[in-house]
C-alpha cells in the first residue's frame, strides 16, 4: 500500500481562485510605450513652466505624466525632471502646493505618485552618492547632473529636499502613500527576485 506524504501536495493548485492557477499579468493595467525622446521633450515643456514661475504647474505636468511605458533612460530623465521641480520650490510653497494638488480632482493619485518618486530618488540619491564623488570629472546625465546642480556632498542636499517633501506630504496625505510604495515596490521586487534595502519612513 502507498503512503501519500500530505506535506508535499501545493494547496494552491486545488484552489481555483489561487493566483496559481491564472495569469497575475492580466491584473496589471496596460501601458502605452513611450520613448526616451518623448520623454525629454515633456521635461522641456515642463521646464519652460518651472522658468517662468510656475512651479506648482510643472509638478503637476510631471506626477500626471510618469513614462511607465519607457525604458530605464526615460525614466531616469523623469526622475530628474521631478527632482529639479522640487529642489526650484521654496519650502514655504511646500504646504500650500500639496494642499491645493490634494483636493483637487485626480490630487490623491497624483501624490501617490509624488511618494513613488520621493523614494526613488532618496533610493538613488543613497545608492550614487559615493560613485559621483569618485566620478565627478566625468560628464553627467540624468539624476547624477541634478545632484551636481543642487550642491551638497554627494547630492546630500537634494536629499535634504526629497526628506522635507516626503515630511510634509505625509502631514497632508497621510501614511497611506507610503504603504501603497512599498506594497508596489515589494511586488516588484519579488517579481524582479531583488530585495533591496528600502529607506524607512519619516518618524520609524
């Protein structure tokens, strides 16, 4: 007679609602492509909106216009475009402009958005610190041109900046960005089979 070991059968197989048993793809909302050139052309008009005095327009034009679609380049062009944003707006503005954005239509999804970018750019901030001071002679696209623009050892001032936007959007907003981040970074990084070091919230 043959024993049956109960420990090795999958559970998950024998549900029909299990995440095994269907594709997980079809939860992910499609994306439309876009190009790294695309993307340089919207950091350009959002610019001309931050040079003429408009910062709260170029944030906004920037959170509702994220490449998901793009390649790593375009997003990083993205990146340093959102960051330029924040660094170019004085912190007196900081509260007044995500009150406005908060409750206005599409405000909560757009400063989600701003929390996904927050952490991204501490996390590349964190990570390239030390590779610009040893790089430093050597041309600079992208986020890494922005830590230069903004000054501060190792781009600690636009650190500095990220920390007191990510402070006073969680004032506004609440946590609620936060836990949706790192929900979605945790899906990617199990997706990805890396899990980095992620940075702590404020006050952790």
């Amino acid at each position: 007679m043959t024993t049956m070991n109960w420990r090795t059968i999958n559970i998950d197989l024998l549900d029909p609602e299990s995440p095994a048993n269907f594709s997980t793809v079809t939860l992910s909302p499609a994306v439309s492509s876009v190009t790294t050139a695309e993307v340089q052309n919207l950091s350009s008009q959002i610019k001309q909106l931050l040079r003429g005095g408009d910062g709260e327009g170029a944030l906004r034009g920037a959170l509702e216009n994220p490449p998901y679609g793009g390649d790593a380049a375009a997003k990083e062009v993205h990146l340093a475009t959102v960051v330029e944003i924040l660094q170019s707006i004085k912190q007196s503005e900081m509260s007044p402009i995500l009150n406005r954005i908060y409750n206005s239509d599409g405000g909560i999804e757009a400063l989600d958005v701003l929390m996904k970018y927050l952490y991204k750019g501490m996390a590349h901030s964190s990570r390239s610190s030390s590779a610009s001071l040893n790089s430093s002679a050597s041309p600079q696209t992208g986020f890494s041109q922005i830590q230069q623009r903004g000054g501060g050892e190792g781009g600690g001032q636009a650190m500095s900046v990220l920390l007191s936007w990510h402070e006073k959007l969680v004032e506004i907003a609440g946590p609620g960005s936060i836990a949706l981040e790192q929900r979605m970074g945790s899906a990617k990084e199990e997706e990805n089979g890396t899990y980095p070091q992620r940075l702590m919230p404020l006050g952790s």
